[in-house]
C-alpha cells in the first residue's frame, strides 16, 4: 500500500454541508474512486480552522493520476467548489504532506 495524506480548506459555515455531501456520496464516484486503487479514504475536520486532512491508502498499481480526466470526478468537483478552496479547473486546492514519522 501507498499512503497519502493531504490537506485542503473549506470556506466558513460550509461544516456540516461538506459532511452531509460526503455521507451522501454518489455510488459511481465511490465505485471510479476504488476502481482506480484507492482502497481507504478518510477525511477529518479542523473545525476551527476549516482545514480538511485527507488520508488515503493506495494500491501499488493505481490510476489516482486519471481521476482529473473523468467526468464524474469534474462534476463533484463543481458540485463541491462553492464550499472549498479550488484551483480554476474547479479541482480542490491540495497541500500534500510529506511523511515523516511511521509506527
């Protein structure tokens, strides 16, 4: 397994909107997201901050890389991008973390 984690922000107020959007996501997205290798994938909440910690496990052989290229991918970008960060192709603004510490 490959681990990544990442953040990203969510706009003031947009708590429990985010929440209730994930709860309820779309069964294609969920089946593309393991389709392409992503065999775990938590997200947790700074709620004072607004920041978004996202960890996944990925399969060694996976096509995360082609997740952008989809069409079901781009529509739950614009679906979340009123309450989130986002780069001009509506994808989220992303930090990706460096790993420093395993136990």
């Amino acid at each position: 397994m490959i681990a990544v984690a990442f953040t990203m922000k969510l706009l003031p107020g947009n708590e429990e909107v985010y929440e209730k959007r994930h709860n309820e996501i779309w069964p294609e997205l969920a089946d593309l997201l393991k389709k392409a290798g992503i065999a775990e994938y938590h997200i947790f909440l700074d709620r004072p901050s607004g920041v978004l910690f996202a960890f996944q496990n990925l399969e060694e052989q996976n096509q995360t890389n082609r997740l952008a290229e989809e069409a079901i991918m781009k529509k739950w970008w614009a679906f979340m991008g009123d309450i989130m960060e986002t780069n001009p192709d509506q994808s989220p603004k992303v930090t990706r973390l460096e790993k420093v510490f395993s136990l």
